[in-house]
C-alpha cells in the first residue's frame, strides 16, 4: 500500500491509499489544501484538528449544495426523458391532403389561342413599323 505524502494548510501528513489511487488522493488533499487555506486566511492560525474540521465541513457543504443541483437536474432530465416517450408512443399525425387545381383543357386551348393571335398581331405591328 503506498504511502502518500499531502499538504492541507501548510502541515504535512502521511498517508497510504490503494495502489493506483495515489493521483486520486492527491486532488482531494488539494481540495481540502484550498478550503484550510482560506480559512487561514479569514481566521488565522488554529489547531490542526479544527482546521480540518472546518475544512471538511466547507467541502461537505459544497457537496451538498452541488448533490442538490444533481437532483434538480436529473428531476428535469427525467421529465424531458418522459415527454420524448409520449411523443414517441403517439400515433403519426395524418397526413394532409392537398389539393390542386386541375385546369380544363379548354382553357388551355383558350390561352394558346389568344398567344398566338398576340404573336400574329405583334408581327403585323412590326411589319408596319418596318413598311
């Protein structure tokens, strides 16, 4: 088992951990190394078993609060994950039906008529303009 040398408010302390975990004690010293520095520095110096109460005591509530949110959370996660069920088990929507308008063959003779009168007409214009 190794043992681990960590630093929590300027004092020094031996510890051991599993083999392997060594990195993992070391980022929780330095987060109980930061709570110990900041109460040193509002208080001052204090004996080392109430530096580290009070250090685990800040930590602890930053926990909690963050437990709190992590709750509030998957609360939310749970009901957009319940929303996408329903929407999922609902029936398809029906499908619209569209319309189009379908235009008589008379009219259409009507309109190429009418074009090539214009276009006859058109002619006999510029014939004119030219003559």
């Amino acid at each position: 088992m190794p043992e681990v040398t960590i630093h929590i408010g300027g004092r020094a302390f031996e510890v051991s951990c599993q083999e392997g975990e060594e990195s993992f004690l070391q980022s929780a010293a330095k987060m109980l190394d930061d709570e110990a520095q900041v109460l040193s520095d509002q208080i001052g110096r204090m004996p080392e078993a109430r530096m580290l109460l009070m250090a685990g005591l800040m930590l602890a509530d930053k926990t909690a609060a963050v437990e709190d949110k992590i709750g509030v959370v998957e609360a939310r996660l749970a009901e957009r994950e319940a929303e996408l069920e329903a929407l999922k088990a609902a029936p398809a929507p029906e499908p619209e039906r569209v319309e189009v308008a379908v235009i008589p063959p008379s009219v259409t003779d009507t309109l190429a008529e009418l074009a090539a009168r214009a276009e006859a007409l058109a002619d006999r214009v510029e014939e004119k303009a030219a003559g």
